[in-house]
C-alpha cells in the first residue's frame, strides 16, 4: 500500500482538488493524508484569536464569509446533486459549530476544535468527489486512530492497532482519505501536531502500516540545492539520505516538516516528494541510501536568536555548562547551535518564549548578552566535513560578518550564522561557489 499526502495548494481549489484525483487514480491501493484548503487554517486561526481578544462580530462575519467560499466550491466540485447537498449538509453543520464556538469561553481546546475543522472540512469533499467519480474510496476519520501521548510524542501502539482495525473494517475501498496534521491527545481531546504536521501524518500512517512508499505531494519538485525564494537557477535533487532531508528540513527548508523523516527512516520506507503540478517529474527521493559526496544543498533558517553566556569568574567553572543547560531544560527551549570559548559559551535558540524568565535565570550566575534577528545557514551533504573541498568555501564569506559557526557536530551538515540582513547575500555567494564553479576571488 501507498501513501499519499497532498497539502494546501494541492487541494486549494476546485481545479487541484481535480487534479490530485487524476493523480490518485492508479490501481494500487493507498491512504491519502490531505491538509486543509489553502487559506482556511490561516482564516480559521484568525477566527480563533477574535474570539480571543473578544471580537466576537468580526469572528462571526469572519465565519459566515468562510462559510460561503466553501458553499461556493462545493456547487462547482460536485454535480451530482444527492452528494452536493451530504455534502453542502456536513459543511454547514462545521460552520454552525464554529458559529456556536464564538459563545464559548476562549481556551486551547477551543482553539483546537476551531483549526481542525479545515482538515475535516477538505477530507469529507474530497471523498464525495471520489465517490462521484466512481471510485470506491472510504473516509477514515484521523480522530480514531491518531494520538499522541503524555509526551507529545505519537502513541504508535495506539495508532497503529486502530487504524489497522479501520482499514480492515472497510477493506474493500480501494482508496483510503484520512486528515492531517489533527490527532487526539493523551487525554482524548482534539490538539495537533502543530504547522506542517500534515507530512508528519503521512510518514507515521506510512511506518504504522507498513507502506512500500510515502509521498508527499506539494507545489515544487522535491528539496533544492538552494532556496528557490531567493536564489535563481537553483535545481531539484534527485536523491538524499534520510540524515540529509532531515537536516535539511529542520534547517530551514520549507519543503518538508522537520519531524517528517523520523517514523519512516526507523523501518526504511522509501520517502518521495512530488510536484503536484508537475507529476511526471521525478522529484526527490528519500531512503537509506547515500548518493554522492560533498555539498549538496543549502537551506536558511530565520528568527534565530543568539545568546552570550559569560562566565563571572575567568575561566569556565566545573559544571557551569551544566547550569546553563538546566536552564534550557527547565523552559523546554531547544537549542539549535552552540560554542565555547575559555569563559564563555554561545548559543542559538528559534523559540523565545520563555527568553525573559531564561535570562532571569543565567544573569545569577553569568553575564548575559541577546542578539537578535540572525540567521541559520546550513550547508548539508554527506561527510561533508571530510570532503576536501569544504575548507575552502569559508574563503567566499569573507565580506560576510559570520557570527557563529558549528563545524564537526554532525558529519552531514555545516552551520553558520550570520545577521537576517546578510542572509541573502550568503546563500547567493554559497550558491556561486558551491553549485556554478565560481572561483575564489576572482
């Protein structure tokens, strides 16, 4: 069995909606993740922080205008007319939910039913889409099977025992439409796996049971050699280890959901992304394989924070990294880069939260100083601080202020970071250099 995941663009409107079912319409049989319409988390996010901020006549208008932007795609999707109204039915019972939410007293649960009604919203058209087509496609509602636990971590036991038990209790569809991105918690209520968890969906339906391939379906043909955003004539990669993409995502690349890699690498399941809008492109392939040596792809990552921790006394005390990092640990803040020098130690954080009440904390013991709006660039390949060509591309940023760089913490990847307004100008000197043979100083 396949695992399809299509995301916002790919379903963003009637003519993509189309277009995926032509793309689904093999014979093999397979589970398709979709993530909600383009736009519609974002409205109904907004919708969510009205209510919040107690808005409640815009949260309504809000609704309503979403309400018939779908009433609108449904009359366009669907011409047979006793599915466009169990369809046009179902939506409006979601619209009336969210119309009666605006009453209720503002929480995260709240919030959470609000967001997970663009996944429901996609699926349940989708499916009726296919059914009129004729095809013998089955819902398979996300909430009964997928959950996390007290860690926020999947309960792979739990989700792979119900779904099985679903697909086995409506094994005669040949196609299987399930959401993304939404799940239970520990505790039976609606949460998520937060912005992109739609690819995560994919990959932990794909290791739970079993898939021979997960594909993730979205608007560019695989990772690139470079961020196409703002760099030109950059090119598709057609093979990466499960490292690199992991690398790769977690750094910046837009692409992929940093946690997207982990369930299929841990029972080597092939990984493919695909172009939507082009499927006969070959896109990227994932697996455990590792296809040549050296850089392969540069990614950015931004909204980095920097911090200087400078020890009171003159050189580091023992256990003073210790210290520091229980700090970190106490505000569940991850650290993305760190050095060390003989009395102090730097390091990056992209979440700042908690950044107020950390700093509190270190200036008892150490001096503290804050850089913010810096940047993440990351140089990915494998072993790629053994190849002998990577020494040289620190020569092509001299007329950059890097500020800090991780070299040797990972055999795959390079990290250097450099102030948000000279990151463009790196990825276009990184490009020059690494991937069109411009020479050094010339």
């Amino acid at each position: 069995m396949l695992v399809y995941k299509f995301g916002a663009t790919s379903v963003g409107s009637v003519v993509n909606m189309n277009h995926v079912k032509d793309i689904i319409s093999s014979d093999e049989q397979k589970i398709v993740v979709l993530s909600a319409m383009s736009g519609t988390t974002n409205a109904l996010v907004d919708i969510s922080q009205l209510i919040e901020a107690g808005d409640l006549k815009t949260a309504k208008a809000n609704i309503n205008a979403l309400n018939e932007t779908y009433n609108s795609v449904i009359y366009d999707l669907l011409q047979n007319q006793t599915i466009r109204k169990e369809v046009s039915d179902y939506v409006n019972t979601r619209f009336q939910f969210l119309l009666q939410s605006v009453n209720q007293p503002y929480s995260q649960l709240l919030h959470n039913n609000i967001v997970a009604n663009g996944e429901l919203l996609s699926t349940f058209m989708f499916s009726r889409l296919l059914q009129q087509e004729g095809f013998k496609a089955q819902l398979l509602p996300a909430l009964d099977f997928m959950r996390i636990d007290a860690t926020n971590e999947p309960d792979n036991f739990y989700i792979k025992q119900n779904l099985n038990r679903l697909i086995e209790a409506s094994e005669d569809a040949d196609i299987y439409i399930t959401q993304g991105f939404i799940c239970l918690d520990a505790e039976g209520q609606i949460t998520n796996l937060q912005r992109g968890g739609s690819d995560y969906t994919a990959t932990i339906i794909g290791a739970a049971i079993e898939a021979d391939e997960v594909q993730i379906w979205t608007d560019i043909d695989g990772f690139h050699n470079n961020d196409p955003r703002y760099v030109n004539d950059t090119k598709a990669l057609s093979h990466l280890s499960y490292d690199e993409a992991a690398e790769l995502a977690y750094f910046g690349a837009k692409i992929l959901h940093p946690q997207t890699v982990m369930p299929v690498r841990s029972v080597d399941i092939p990984l493919r992304l695909k172009n939507t809008m082009a499927p006969n492109a070959h896109g990227t392939l994932i697996t455990n394989q590792v296809h040549g040596e050296g850089i392969k792809a540069i990614a950015a990552k931004d909204g980095i924070t920097a911090i200087k921790i400078k020890s009171v006394r003159m050189l580091l005390a023992h256990g003073f990294l210790k210290k520091v990092f229980e700090v970190f640990e106490k505000y569940e803040t991850s650290i993305d880069m760190i050095t060390t020098s003989e009395i102090a130690v730097s390091l990056t954080i992209d979440d700042t939260t908690h950044l107020e009440s950390i700093t509190e904390e270190l200036e008892k013991f150490a001096t503290v100083e804050i850089d913010d709006y810096m940047s993440i660039v990351c140089l990915v390949g494998h072993h790629i601080i053994y190849h002998p060509d990577t020494p040289e591309l620190f020569q092509v940023l001299q007329d950059v202020n890097v500020r800090m760089i991780a070299y040797g913490g990972s055999n795959n990847n390079i990290s250097l970071l450099v102030n948000t307004s000279d990151k463009l100008e790196t990825l276009q000197k990184l490009q020059r250099y690494v991937f069109e043979g411009e020479v050094v100083g010339v």
